[in-house]
C-alpha cells in the first residue's frame, strides 16, 4: 500500500470544535449556497434538518432565498453546524458508514473511491462517512446504491461541511460515467451481499431516487412498445414531470439506457449547439391584444385585493373582444372574436353576466368553460382544470379557430391539482398551457389576489416565482380611496415602454332580469392615465408605519389649513384620543409637511409650543385606509 493510501486510511483526530474554516476551498466559500443545520428526531430517527443562517427558520434546498454567502453561515449561531447546497456544477459523492471513528480506518473499496477522485474531500460528522467534491454531472440511472451517494444540482440536496480535511485538495473536473456505473453495478460490497435480501423481502420497497424513478418508468414504456417522442410526452404528463426533464441531455440519456436496459436497439437523436445569427433574422413586433396592455398568444396576470375592480375590468376586455370595437386608447385588431370564460367565486348568471351585457358584449361570443365527466347515462359537472383538462381545450381551440381571449378568474381556483408553491410544479403546469396558447394565438388573463406577504412587485401578485415570470404582462389593481379611482399599474410588461400605467371609475347601471326585475351593476369607465408607480401605490397600501405617517399628514393638513397657530398639545390630545395617532407619529408626520413652520412658544399661546404652516396653499395627501371618520378615512 503507498504512502499517500496509509495517510488517508489512518488520518488521525478531527481538528477539535469549532473548525478554523481555513481548508474549505475558494471555489465553496465564494458562492452564495451556505446554510446552517440542526440535529433533529424524525419518527424516531436522528436527520439534520436545514435552517437559514439569519434565523429566519428553515432552509429550503430548492429556494435560493434562504441561502446566505459563506461568512454569514459559519458565524451563525443556529443549529449545530454549516452545510452547503449542491449546485453550479459541482457534485459531491456520499460515502456513508466506511470509516472507523476511533482508528480512522476506511474500508477498501471506499478508500479506492477517494484515492481514485483525488479531490477535496471531508469527514462528515458522525466521522464514520466521507463527502468527496467534484465538479461534473452525475449521469441518469439513479444517485444511491447501497452506502454511496451521488447528487449535481439536478437533485435538490444539500450536504455538511465540516472542514475535517481527509484529502486537502482542490475541487477538480471529474468524469463520473464510469464510477456511477460501478455504484449502480454494487461498488459498496454491502449492497451486493443484500440483493438476495432485497428479492425475499420484495414486499418491503427500496426507497429510490427521482433519477430512478424516472428510469424505472421509461423502462415500464419500453417494453410497453412506446417510442421515444411518446416517452417524452408521457414523461411531461406524469406527476415525475420537473425541470430536469426538461433538458434534451437528461432526457435522452436516460431513455437511451431505458432502451438499452430492456434490450432494445433504437436511434435517439442527440442534441447541438445551434446558432443562427442575427443578420439571418427579420424584426417582429408584439402581438399586442390592447397595445402596451395584453398580449396574445401569452400569459397575462392581473393581481389585487378583492374588490380592486379586477372583474369589471375583465368584463369591458371581454366586451371588447367579442364586439371587435376598439379599447379606451387603443385600437383592437382582431374583429369580433370568441372570449371563453371560468368565473369560480362570483354566480354568474347575477353578477358576471350583467356586467358583460352593460359593457356591450356580443352574448353570442362569449362562452363560460366548465367540463363534464360522461360516466354511460349519468353527466357529472366539475370546474376546469388546467392540468387535467389541458387536451379537451386543445381540440376545443383546434375547432373553434376565431377564440381570442380566455379569463381565468381566479387561476388559482384552477390549478388545484398541484402546489402553486413550489416551481416546479407551476412550471409542470404552465409551460405547456404556454405553448397551447402560443399555439391558438390565444390571450390568457389570469387573475389572482394579492399574497399575504408585505412585499413588493412580483412578491406580492403570485405564489411561487415561476408563476409570475410565466407571464408576458403582469398588472396590479389598487384603489384610491380619496377618489374612488382604480389604479391598473405595470408589474411587468415585456418590450413595453413605462408610462402605460392608466385608471378607470366605475358607474352603476342599471340592467333587467329574466323576471323583470332590475338591479345594477358596475361599468368600468375611463379616467386617464396615472404617473403612479405600482411599489409606491404598494408602500403606502401595504406599510403600517407609511399609513400610519399619512393619516396623520392628513389630520395636521385639515386642522392647520388656516395657517393661523395651533397648540401641539391640544393637537396631539386630539389626534390620539380620536384616531389612536401617537405623539411620536404626529410628530414625524409634521416635520415632514410642505410649508410647516418651526415649532415655536409665543406669549399668546402661554408659553406653549405652537404648530403652523406658512400662509400659502397647503398640500393634499392622498390616503388609503379600510376605515372611515370625519376626516374622509
């Protein structure tokens, strides 16, 4: 055995608690992957569960947010030690259970696995396993045989970090093809002792790995005679389906060692590198439905609270497309078209419909979609759903070719097959309604409300990330109290210049029953365009303490709108005892008005301290609040 072999299979005690941190390579420390963990039981069993390094609670694998940079994970606090996620290329192999703690011996096989690698290497902290860095790509067929591990980025995981140095080396390139074949093959002796164990007790099953998963179901499609076009699609439909998927690389390769698994020689197309240059490209404009506004053969998200005119505003869109008639700025080029509609949370017959009709709508082209399960004589109604219903509305469109607008209202109520939380199971979902509509040159409008975060932007109009980004246009829908206008404020519109942001007032009419009986009904009206900005609008809407500060301008606005002095102490009385305002925010609110004087003490007002503004025209402050008093709030 060489020298360099003794060393590592002898390595002697772990650099004692808490580490120096001075082994960890560069290529780890300068990226932005750390997190804490701590030791946790789980039905019965010890796991070390993830947490962000700023206390924030737990840490996430798939959610850069709750990763921090290496020197705010290592002077945490939280938890009991440091990992790291495994992204960007590197790859990190999981050698568990093959080192002796108190002689620090490992077994053979794993010792070749480490000498073979010759990269960074670590003891993890149990001392018994090892954790090996490289950077490569772990190839299809499965990430766990036995004691070995292997996951790249494509495997959401994170691993320890001890900076218990077994190999001081730097992270090198490293083809793992042959290696993993070897794992999936039984490298771990252990592994291949069990198989027979495995076979007796077929009853119990072996956990597996998404990688394996997908192996094992493109090899059920194999034999089952599918080609690989029909595996693809049948892999995009199945609850498997996630980004990874989606590479030509990943996907290929694992259908190619389906195919050869199975034992059937078939020819897979590979891959490219493809550029086409610019001068060989022609310029296109935005396929604009309302011009600046919505586009079509895309995505569209309106967001807001309820009762921000979302539906009315929906409803004279709606109106529109079905007429042909042109928008309030804006020509319409498409003549009058058919508008489908999903309105979940209002009765339609009541609500929605009215609204359509003193919009001018063209009945006859607007069409409200729901479907029916067909089970021999009985029909059973249900609500749309985007994923399980994606096909019936593609030969719905296939056949109705002058469909131009769907609404969604709300989308979330249409999605309930999946967790708008997580991205991979909106973009499952997303991408491929995406290319229907792109498909059909079809607008979609989705609506939703506003979360419950205090964000803003894109934080505040969606759930997970890849829902908002999903869209070509999204708007947010606010309301000012002071004039009872509802502001339409850009989000994010593609290849749309600023300035588009507008705002309309609703008037009642007044429509007739089938039973002849009248009521009314809102109508979204124009009222111009707005300079206002949707985060600023969000601050003073979402912030307590920017709400707090406004109603208190407004207070000081209408008792100092004289110009004549006031005493502070009577004003501060009078605000807190009616409107629960604090001396403190009075305060603030009143070294922050235009024209207010330096407070001051005068003989006439015995001494005390006086407020006043200069004798001019005093500002107004625009305030939205969900109450009401004298004072307009």
């Amino acid at each position: 055995m060489s020298a360099a072999s003794t060393d590592l299979m002898c390595a002697g005690v772990p650099t004692p608690r808490p580490a120096r941190w001075n082994n960890i390579p560069q290529e780890l420390k300068e990226r932005q992957i750390w997190l804490r963990w701590r030791l946790e039981e789980r039905d019965g069993k010890k796991t070390k569960v993830p947490y962000r390094s700023d206390g924030g609670g737990k840490a996430k694998t798939n959610d850069p947010t709750t990763w921090s940079d290496f020197e705010t994970a290592v002077s945490s606090k939280v938890g009991n030690g440091v990992g790291c996620v495994v992204k960007d290329g590197l790859v990190c192999i999981d050698l568990d259970k093959v080192r002796d703690p108190a002689t620090g011996v490992i077994e053979p096989w794993a010792q070749s696995i480490i000498g073979e690698c010759q990269s960074y290497t670590e003891i993890s902290p149990s001392k018994t396993g090892v954790h090996i860095w490289l950077r490569g790509e772990v190839p299809p067929g499965g990430n766990r045989r036995g004691r070995i591990e292997m996951y790249d980025y494509n495997s959401p995981r994170y691993l320890t970090i001890t900076d218990d140095v077994l190999v001081s080396k730097p992270i090198r390139a490293f083809d793992l093809t042959s290696l993993h074949q070897r794992m999936l093959d039984g490298a771990d002796p252990n592994y291949r002792q069990s198989e027979t164990v495995h076979i007796v007790n077929s009853s119990v099953p072996a956990h597996k790995s998404h990688s394996e998963e997908d192996f094992a179901l493109c090899c059920k499609l194999v034999r089952q005679g599918k080609t690989v076009e029909e595996i693809k699609q049948a892999m995009a439909a199945s609850e498997l389906f996630r980004l990874k998927w989606s590479r030509p690389d990943y996907a290929d390769r694992t259908i190619a060692a389906a195919f050869k698994e199975v034992g059937v020689v078939v020819s897979i197309s590979r891959s490219r590198l493809k550029v086409t240059k610019a001068s060989e490209m022609k310029n296109e404009i935005v396929n604009w439905m309302w011009k600046h506004r919505i586009v079509s053969g895309a995505l569209n998200l309106f967001s807001g609270e309820p009762g921000s005119g979302k539906g009315t505003l929906c409803a004279y869109i709606a109106a529109r497309v079905s007429t042909g008639t042109d928008f309030w700025d804006a020509q319409n080029p498409n003549p009058s078209s058919k508008v489908l509609m999903v309105a979940s949370e209002e009765n339609i017959r009541s609500m929605v419909r009215p609204k359509l009709e003193v919009a001018g709508a063209d009945m006859e082209n607007i069409g409200f979609l729901s479907c029916e399960d067909v089970i021999g004589e009985s029909v059973a109604d249900h609500d749309f759903c985007v994923e399980k219903n994606l096909s019936l509305l593609d030969e719905y469109l296939k056949a109705t070719p002058d469909t131009r607008l769907i609404i969604l209202d709300p989308v979330i109520n249409h999605l309930s097959s999946i967790d708008v939380n997580k991205e991979q199971d909106i973009r499952r979902v997303l991408t491929p309604f995406k290319v229907l509509v792109e498909k059909y040159n079809v607008a979609v409008i989705m609506v939703n409300h506003f979360n419950k975060g205090t964000g803003l932007g894109l934080n505040r109009v969606g759930f997970s990330k890849a829902f908002s980004a999903s869209t070509r246009a999204a708007w947010g829908f606010t309301k000012e109290e002071q004039t009872d206008e509802f502001l339409v404020q850009d989000i994010r519109v593609s290849n749309s210049a600023s300035g588009n942001n507008f705002k309309f007032k609703m008037e009642s009419k007044t429509f007739t029953a089938a039973n002849g009986e009248t009521d009314e009904t809102p109508l979204a009206v124009w009222a111009g365009k707005t300079a206002k900005l949707f985060n600023d609008t969000l601050v003073v809407t979402s912030d307590p303490e920017v709400r707090k500060i406004d109603r208190a301008k407004t207070f000081l606005l209408e008792r100092l709108k004289d110009c004549k002095p006031h005493v502070s102490e009577t004003l501060q009385a009078e605000a807190q005892q009616k409107f629960g305002i604090s001396h403190d925010t009075l305060y603030r609110a009143y070294n922050t008005l235009e024209g207010h004087k330096k407070p001051d003490k005068n003989k006439e007002s015995g001494y005390k301290w006086v407020w006043q503004l200069h004798g001019q025209e005093t500002p107004t402050v625009v305030v939205v609040d969900d109450k009401t008093d004298e004072l307009g709030w």
